[in-house]
C-alpha cells in the first residue's frame, strides 16, 4: 500500500482530489463526472473477511479497508504471523482492529460477513469460493480462478445458483486508459487485428531441493493442504514456491500469464480456442521447481485470430522496454498495452499515432501491491454491483474463459503435445490422457460439491 496513505481519512481525501482532477480532463480520460461519483460508492457498509494476508492479501486487506463503506472484519490465515501482520496493517487505515481466524470457515459462520476476498494459494481458490457462496457471501476472487478448468465450471454454476456476485482480480479490465485502449481497437485504430502476444518475464532465484522438516509452530499445514492430497511438509514450500509445483500452483502461465491471455481475449473479443500447443521447460536452474520457466503458449480460434504468451521466469530480459505487456497487430498498425495504465498505437512503419500515459506508475514484479490505485476502481465496481446491481467487468464467466485458456496451455505442456478443442466450451477432443487434467484429485472429504 502507497506509504502516505496513512489513514482512511487521507485516503478518501486523496481519491476525492483525484476523481476531482479526472473530471477536469486528468490522467483518466473516458469517464464522465458520474462515473466517478459511482466509483466513490455508495453509503451502505460492507464487511469483509479475507483468507490469505500473508502476501497479496495482506495488501488486498488495507486496500478494501482503505474503501469508505467497507470494512474488514476478519483477517484468516494458516500461518499465525500473518493474522498478526496483516491485522496490524489493517487497523491502522480503519482504526479498528479486525479479528483473526486460523480457519476461515469459522469466519464464513458470521453473518456479519457480507463477502469474502480470497488470496490463498491457488489450490484453495475455486474451494473457498465456493463455500463463501454457499455460506451466502459475495466473492473477490484473486486469480486464477481455479487450479483445473473443472473447478471453474463448478464456479460459474454456483455464482448463478447462490445468485451471488464473484469478481475475479483480473484488475486491468478496470484501468481506464487500458479500457480506452480495448475501445479504440475495437473501434479499428489498426483495422481487423489478427494476432496478440502477451508476454511475462522476471529473474526468479532457484528453489533447491527441499528437506522433510518438522512444520513450523507458526503453520497449520494440514489446513494449508486443505482440499489438495496430502504430502509431507517441505522447507522449500511455503510461502511463495508452491508455485512452482503441480500439486498446488499453476506455474508462471498462471500466476501472471492470466493477466495477459485475458487482456487479448477481451480485444478480440473471443471465448475458447480450437488449437493450443506449448513448449517449454524448466531450464536454468536443477531444482524442486517442477512448472516451465520457460513456456510459450500459442492459441488458435475459429475466428480468424490467434494469440501466443510467452513467460521467461529467470530471464527478465523486457519485450518492447516493458516486463509484462500485450501488442495487438492488425491490417494497419498495432496496439501495445504495457504493464500500467497506458497504450500506444503504432501504424505499419512503427510510427507513432497515438499515445496515452499514465503519471502514477506501477512495479508489475511486486507480487503484493503493484497498484492500488488502480485496483482501488476494481474494487469499488465489485461493491458497486453488489449495492446497485452494476455490471461486473470481471465477472466469473469472464474469468473462467480466460483462466481456462492458460490452463489449456499447461494441459499441452504437460503432455507433450498440441490439442484439438472444442470451441463452444473449451473441452478437450479426442485426447484421453489430457483430458484426465481437467479436473483435479482432492483429499477424501474436500471434494467441490454444489
């Protein structure tokens, strides 16, 4: 969280002098005088519990506490030095201290909760989702969605069922400048566009190779494994290298390729591919680290377009002066959206002829808060169709479409070769060795049910 936000009171001052200078013609150009006054929410309180503060979390706690009509009331994690933190944090931007829960089903049993963040490893994603629902709580759900495409159908189903809102951190559908951009490529800026690449890249250390170790006292692991199988504790785990393994992460593809894949799919505005291939491996470093480092992910559609993303966790090597980033190319240019809150269109001899920045940068490397700025508007449309029924631009369905599309690629990668798929829904055709990933094992007695 930005260092002077240091109270609720100097924050909405400081967003209400922002919305201000928007409306003057400011940083975020598109959005009229209402618009803004929606964003700033309407009077009824919310109240928040968030499962997973240690990292992500913790960030996503003082930014949904830093709302002036909402409130955390709950901060839940496994590990007991996180409540602590993040319960620290949180009370000084709301001035009240939230209570912690090592089990955040307990917390779910409130009825003073009204909707859950979560920000858990990616294993306990679609699970926790779905209890929230069915314990009658709206759902902010960091991404992916889900661990396997199975999970997220299960998802879609249940946010009609339990008609509960679920609004997926796909973040930058809510960065106005980026919105602006999807606009104008709609529009035609650079005519019919044709093929996106979307790109990841960082210079992540080694993980070596974990010992069996007595768990800390600080760390329920039994609850940490939660829905998936059981392993034996590892000292290369926790926190942040379950990533990097099957059993509980999705690897880079995931972890950060979500963003980008989501980003394309939106502007060409497609749903599912009819071919995605992979290559890649772990390649510079011999460890635990069981996902790609090195992955390329290209996608196929019956609609006359194609996207490819590529991910280089260990060569951070920049694509066109930016770590992360998507470029559109189409019949008379393309349109490249960078890691923040800006768009540039180039015209087939890469001249420029249109350019929109963003003062306020963002550090798309910092894996707990690299803007909150910006996701703050993410959060009030999530509230906002809670309170008065507005669209979400990251609804579920969205989310699931796009998750789907990067775990298609990890499908491939997995088995070693392309895969031929079914256009209305995203399944696997004719392939029954890659279609045993769709869906996942759980540890007896987690399995998702509806």
């Amino acid at each position: 969280m930005d260092k002077n936000f240091n109270s609720r009171r100097d924050f909405i001052k400081k967003s209400t002098g922002v919305s201000a200078g928007l409306m003057i013609g400011g940083i975020l150009p598109g959005f009229s005088a209402e618009s803004y006054r929606r964003i700033m929410g309407a009077n009824e309180m919310l109240r928040a519990s968030v499962m997973g503060v240690n990292s992500r979390g913790n960030a996503l706690a003082q930014n949904f506490a830093f709302q002036k009509n909402c409130e955390v009331i709950h901060v839940c994690d496994v590990d007991s030095r996180a409540i602590e933190k993040c319960s620290t944090n949180v009370q000084k931007v709301q001035n009240k201290k939230p209570q912690g829960f090592e089990d955040f089903r307990k917390s779910l049993e409130s009825k003073d909760v009204d909707l859950l963040v979560v920000a858990a490893p990616d294993h306990w994603h679609a699970p926790a989702a779905l209890l929230a629902m069915q314990a009658g709580k709206h759902v902010y759900l960091e991404k992916p969605c889900s661990h396997s495409p199975h999970e997220g159908e299960i998802l879609v189903e249940a946010a009609t069922r339990y008609k509960k809102s679920v609004q997926m951190g796909n973040q930058r559908r809510s960065y106005p400048n980026v919105v602006e951009g999807i606009k104008e490529l709609k529009n035609g800026i650079i005519g019919r566009p044709y093929f996106g690449k979307g790109w990841y890249t960082n210079n992540r250390g080694p993980i070596g190779v974990g010992k069996k170790v007595t768990v800390p006292n600080w760390l329920n692991w039994e609850l940490w494994q939660g829905p998936a199988p059981r392993m034996d504790y590892k000292d290369n785990i926790v926190h942040y290298n379950w990533h990097w393994f099957w059993h509980w992460g999705t690897g880079e593809a995931l972890n950060n390729g979500t963003h980008m894949i989501d980003l394309l799919r939106w502007g060409f505005g497609v749903d599912y591919p009819v071919k995605v291939s992979s290559n890649g491996g772990r390649y510079h470093y011999s460890d635990d680290w069981e996902t790609p480092d090195t992955q390329v992910i290209n996608l196929d559609f019956n609609e006359g377009v194609s996207m490819s993303w590529e991910g280089r966790s260990c060569n951070g090597k920049p694509i066109e002066g930016s770590s992360v980033g998507v470029i559109f190319y189409g019949e008379k240019g393309s349109l490249f959206i960078p890691s923040g809150n800006e768009y540039t269109v180039f015209d087939l001899k890469n001249n420029i002829i249109k350019e929109v920045k963003d003062s306020k940068k963002i550090d798309p490397r910092d894996a707990a808060n690299p803007s909150s700025h910006l996701d703050s508007l993410h959060i009030r449309n999530f509230f906002n169709n809670i309170l008065s029924g507005e669209s979400l631009v990251a609804d579920i369905d969205s989310g699931h479409k796009s998750t789907v599309l990067v775990q298609l690629g990890n499908i491939a990668q997995r088995v070693g070769h392309s895969l031929e798929i079914n256009p209305e829904n995203g399944h696997i055709l004719k392939d029954k060795k890659a279609q045993k990933l769709w869906s996942r094992e759980y540890e007896k007695g987690w399995e998702m049910k509806l």
